[in-house]
C-alpha cells in the first residue's frame, strides 16, 4: 500500500467511526445498548470515543459520554 492509500484508509475509518459516534449520542443508548444493536465491540468504540475527546475535548463533543 502506498502512503496515500493508507493515509485515506485512515480518514475513513475516522468517519466511519466519527458517524458511529454521533449516531449513538443522538440514540439516547448506553454505549453497551448501542454497540449490542449495531454489532460492534464496546472496546473499539470505547477506544474511538476516547481519541475522538481526546482530539476535540468533552466540551466539544457534548454531555452525555458517559452513558
């Protein structure tokens, strides 16, 4: 693989799981609810959740995370 492909592989994976995370907030789910009915691990989205407040800060993301 070449440089910019796995550079775009990153950004979408950033999406995928940037969406996933968005789509749970707005859900009103627990993180476990959620990840059991949409078939994903709870640690991978743990994993996201945690990059993505550590990118952007609590503030940015909204209240509610800790669900």
């Amino acid at each position: 693989m070449t440089e910019q492909s796995l550079q775009q592989d990153r950004i979408q994976k950033r999406q995928y799981w940037e969406a996933k995370i968005s789509r749970w907030k707005e859900s009103g789910m627990s993180q476990a609810e959620y990840c059991r009915g949409h078939d994903l691990k709870i640690k991978t989205f743990s994993y996201w959740l945690r990059k993505f407040r550590n990118i952007l800060g609590s503030n940015i993301l909204g209240s509610g995370l800790e669900k």
